[in-house]
C-alpha cells in the first residue's frame, strides 16, 4: 500500500510536468516563444522586468488585435490586405469629427467604428458578389483607405480627443490599457470562434467551400459577416494606435497588415484556411513584439534586426509545421508500436527546431552585438528613416562623434513609423540609457514616448525636427523652413523671378514636408510672376520621383524650373527631364547629400539646400553626452543651412 501511495504521488507530481511539456510539444509557437523570452532574458539583464514586459505587451497590442481580425479571415480560407489602411482610416475620422466637426466623442468613436465596419462589408461584397479575389479586393482597399486617410487629414497629423487618447495611457500608473484591450479583443475572437454559428461557419468554409455550401452554409452572407470583423478590429486597432501616439497620423499602419498576417500564420494558423485560434494568434503577435524589443535592447543594427526577425519567423513556423507533419505520420503508422516511435520522432523534431531558434539568436546576437563595458555611458538614437542618404550620414556623424567621445551609442530605425518609433524610445528607457537621441518621425506623434523619458528622468535631445508637448535637453536643427524659403528664392533667381515650376512633396504628414513646403510658399509671395503650376508627393524617394515627374511632364511640358523637397525627389526629377535638367528648366533640391552635391557640380540640378546632416549628428551626440553627465545644454542648437550651388560645391565635396 504504501509502495502504491508512493507511486501515486510521483504520478501526480510527474503528470503537472508531463502535462506542460505536453502544452509545450503540441504548440510550436508556444515553445518558440518560451524559448524566445529564455534567450533574451539570458543574453539582455534589462529584458525580464516588469516595465519591460509591459513594454512588450503595448508593443504587441496593437498587431494582435489587428490579427485577432485577420484570424477570423484566414481561418476561412481568405486574406485582407487592407487592414493596416482601414486601421489609419478609422483613427483619422474620428479623430476628424471629434476635433474639426464638434462631433461628441462617444459619437465619433461609434462612426470610426462603423467606418471600419463598413470597409470591411464592402471587402466582403467585392469578394462574394462581386467574385473578385480576396487578394485583389482587399488590396484595392488597402490603397482606398489609405488615400481617404489623406483626404481627411489633407495629409496632416490631426490631435485625438483627450478623452480618448486615455486607451494609450495606464490603469493605476502602471497597467497599461491598450493590453487590457488586447486580451478583451481576444477573448471576444475566442468566443467567436469556439461558442457561436458564425465562428464554426468560418472553419467549415475554410475546411471546404463547396461540402460547406452543401451543407447548408449560406457562404456569401457568412463571408459579408467574416470582413465586416476582420474591419470593426482592424478599427479598434487604429484607435487604440492614434491613442498611444495622441494623433492620428494618416501614414500609420503602413505595412501592419503583413505583421497581422505573420502573427496568425505563426500562431498556428493555416493560409489553406480550416485551421487557427485566438490564444495562437497572440502568441505570434508576442513573438514578433519579443523579437523587435530584445534586438533592441542588445544593440543589434536596424539593418541587421530585419535579417534576424525573418529567420527567426521562419524558424518559428517551421517548427510548428514539423509538429503537424511528424503527428500526421505517427498517426497513420497504425502498429502498436508506432505512434510511440513516432512520438520520439516528433519530440526530436520540435527540439531540434526549438534548438535552431535558439542559436539563430545566439549567434546573431552574439555576432552583431560586440556588448560594451558596463561603465560605458550609453546613448541610444532614433532615426526617423534609414533609407534616405540624408539620415544615413546623420547616423555616420553620430557614430564618430560617439566613437571619439568613448559612449556606447544605439542607433534604431523608425522606417517612417511613428508607432514603431515610440516602441523604440520605450525599450530605451526601460534599459536604463543615460541619454537619448530622437529625430521625430512626427513631432507630435512622439510627445507620448518622451514623455516617458521625462518621467524616467533621462534627457532627451531632439535632432532635425522638434518634439510637441513634451521636454527636450536640447534641439539640433537646421531650420526647415527658412531652408524653404532659401530654396525658393534661389530658384527664382535662376528664372529671372517669372516662369512656371513644379513642386515634388515629401512623404504626406511628415513635418520635414510641412515645414519645407510652408518656406518655399513663404519665399515664393515675393515672386508673384512665378507659378506653381503642379503640386504631388512623392515620399522623398528618387524613383517615385521619376515617377510622379514622368507623369507631371505629360501635362506640363513647358515648365520652367522643379522644386524637390530632398535631393532623392530631384534627383528622380531631373531623370525625368533627361537633357531638359540643367539647360532648359531648373532643379532645386533639399538636404546636399553626396549625390546632390554630385549632380550640382555637373550641372544637372541647379542648387540643393544643404543642411549638413554629419553636422547635425555630431551636434546631437555631444549635447546627449553632456546631458548624460548632467552638464547644461542649449536650448536650441542651429546648424547653419547653405544654398549649394556650381560657385560654391567644391567647398562642401
């Protein structure tokens, strides 16, 4: 008797374990996520702590709700595309009626859901009685939001209602509520899926359409229903995004709706549809959110980072696709024997894909993250883009200045993102850096995070473009507008002060193109013979310059002279005008990179403002350092803006 007490016990003992390892092999996602945190909690001292886990948990927010919805979608068997535009839609009509049309908050809340909602009925409508391809529809959808978002906002930022803007702060100074929304939004897909017709339509049209039909399924109106959820989250998502960044910003989201995608497929979900749940989704969703913060947090390069998460990402669903397949053939073996073999086999194959994540991280980390004496004063530096030279030699300024100063310095890559940006100022206050570095993506969108900074008490010093609503140790700038304004007058000297020209924008919203665009309208009232005879974006990138120039010629053949926010859009400009650039009409740029400078001295552009952008990351390096070692820093530090023309290039080659 007591030998089987005895046994019984350690029965009971063996089995909570044998259940959790259980847990663990039957969810590949699960495992990478636990292997995941482990690594990154080894590797990182400052990743496992309360603010830091919080910090991921917002972070995952806002994709996971996204994906809760996009869950639903493919579990059917189809795709949105659309929900990243739709979530910018959202946020930008609400927060249109509530600021500009005196629109009560609770009934702007109510139309920015409905606008969701409703873009997510016509997606449905395109698809099942229009018979287009979910990918198609959707994608067309994706580009409709995305340019009612700029209608709306005429391409600005607009402030969110107070009231809501409270869905991105905290419960009790610490709880932060856009996770409390996340959970609520997953238990709702839960429920959706497990408990009611709708959710196991959903699994029978993805498991086969046609039986589905068959069976009595009325498919069309059930796939109306499944993207009018796939819109109302993808609504909520944008809302709870303009919250934490305190505006709605109509650029956001660019580029979530493949996050969303990632997160379902990861989860355990398949894109052949018939397969997939709620508590999946959100483990893809944190995976992804442990990836970006944990990079983050060990220093890793923004261009490596990218190459490390979609390794990482694959590894990850290629575990749980090994899981799938050694379980289908334990199965089928039938003998006696087999499904035990067969289950040593599929435990071996879960471990050893576990074990690859493992040392994908390890070595990468290991690799790309040199690590640093802990008595190194540590900055940590946010560029708004990496892909535009301008940023890239503001980054090379800033790492020398770093190196001759013996500071350990982090650069991070925004991408243009301004959610993505407050992420990373997040991740550098929860590790405890000295000092930081921004160059806003938008300068009201950033308040939120540095406000953090300010509540941490680490200094923050602005680069290139200012901070709203919140306070700076210092402003490294060139002035942006006076730049415009320089610009204008150059070009209209070269015109004589009469003819017709043509502006190319920056990327919408952002204030880099504001405040440009609003000097050389300034500097142009003095020249009222010159007029501006086209206006269009495009996205401070030289080949949609090429582009949008091609297109702008068709019409405007005779113009006189071209106005490009930044060298890229010139440069693309001046490629459109082909031996036209330089002779007959005149090109002005904006920032005197490299291959600006380039094109001045052989005559194709005729000038480019140049703002010395290695100058402006030296300047922010060294008043980071001061601030760190808590000397006085200016206020404001300007760095001079010159008009670089053939006369004067030779002194800035």
């Amino acid at each position: 008797m007591a030998t089987d007490t005895v046994k019984n016990n350690t029965g009971s003992g063996g089995g909570s374990a044998s259940a959790l390892r259980r847990v663990l092999l039957d969810n590949g996602a699960l495992s990478a996520l636990v292997v995941l945190v482990v690594a990154m909690s080894v590797l990182s001292g400052d990743f496992l702590t309360t603010d830091n886990l919080l910090n991921v948990g917002v972070q995952a927010a806002v994709t996971a709700i996204l994906a809760f919805g996009v869950t639903f979608v493919i579990v059917s068997a189809g795709i949105d595309l659309s929900v990243g535009s739709v979530a910018a839609l959202s946020a930008t009509v609400l927060a249109w009626l509530a600021t500009s049309e005196g629109v009560p908050v609770v009934l702007a809340v109510l139309l920015a859901a409905a606008t969701g909602l409703a873009c997510g009925l016509v997606n449905g409508a395109l698809i099942s009685y229009g018979k287009l391809p979910p990918f198609i529809a959707t994608l067309a959808m994706l580009s409709i939001g995305r340019g009612l978002s700029l209608v709306i906002s005429q391409g600005s930022p607009i402030a969110f209602p107070d009231s809501v803007s409270k869905l991105g702060d905290t419960l009790g100074g610490w709880l932060p509520v856009p996770v409390l929304v996340m959970i609520a939004m997953g238990l709702v897909t839960a429920v959706v899926l497990r408990r009611t017709y709708i959710g196991r339509s959903m699994y029978a049209i993805g498991g086969n359409e046609e039986a589905a039909r068959l069976s009595g399924i009325r498919v069309k109106r059930q796939k109306l229903v499944i993207y009018a959820l796939s819109g109302l989250f993808a609504a909520v998502a944008g809302v709870v995004l303009a919250s934490r960044l305190s505006s709605a910003q109509p650029q956001a989201a660019q580029g979530y709706e493949l996050d969303a995608i990632a997160a379902v497929v990861i989860g355990g979900a398949s894109l052949a549809g018939g397969v997939g749940k709620a508590s999946g989704t959100l483990i893809g969703a944190l995976i992804l959110a442990v990836l970006r913060n944990g990079l983050n947090l060990l220093s890793v390069s923004a261009f490596w980072q990218q190459v490390v998460i979609g390794v990482v990402i694959a590894l990850a669903v290629l575990l749980d696709t090994l899981r799938r397949r050694t379980g289908s053939t334990a199965g089928a073996a039938g003998a006696p024997g087999a499904p035990g073999s067969g289950g040593r086999k599929k435990n071996a194959a879960k471990f050893g894909t576990a074990a690859l994540v493992v040392a994908a991280v390890v070595a990468a980390v290991s690799v790309l993250n040199p690590g640093s004496s802990s008595t190194t004063t540590k900055i940590g530096m946010s560029l708004s883009t990496l892909n535009n030279p301008f940023f890239v030699q503001m980054k090379e300024g800033a790492q020398a200045e770093a190196k001759a100063a013996g500071v350990e310095l982090t650069v991070t890559d925004a991408q243009n993102d301004a959610s993505q940006q407050a992420n990373q100022l997040q991740n550098f206050t929860s590790s405890g850096v000295a000092s930081v570095i921004v160059n806003p993506v938008d300068s009201d969108a950033v308040g939120p995070a540095v406000r953090g900074a300010n509540k941490a008490e680490i200094p923050v010093i602005a680069a290139d473009r200012g901070v709203n609503k919140a306070d700076t140790a210092a402003f490294v700038a060139s002035d942006n507008v006076e730049g415009g304004k320089l610009a204008a007058r150059s070009l209209a000297g070269e015109l004589g002060g009469k003819g017709k020209i043509v502006v190319l924008q920056g990327t919408a919203g952002t204030s880099a193109s504001r405040e440009r665009g609003a000097g050389f309208a300034e500097g142009l009232k003095e020249f009222p013979d010159i007029k501006v005879v086209a206006k269009q974006p495009a996205d401070f990138d030289r080949s949609k310059g090429l582009d949008v120039m091609t297109n702008l010629l068709q019409g405007n053949g005779d113009i006189d002279g071209v106005f490009a926010e930044n060298d890229e859009m010139a440069l693309g400009a001046a490629k459109a005008l082909g031996a036209k650039a330089g002779k007959d009409v005149a090109v002005v740029g904006f920032d005197g990179t490299p291959d600006g400078l380039k094109a001045v001295e052989a005559g194709t552009l005729f000038a480019s403002v140049a703002q010395q952008p290695d100058e402006l990351g030296k300047a922010a390096v060294q008043n980071a350092v001061k601030a760190a070692r808590g000397e006085k820093t200016e206020a404001q530090v300007m760095v001079p803006v010159k008009v670089v023309t053939a006369k004067n290039v030779a002194d800035f080659s």
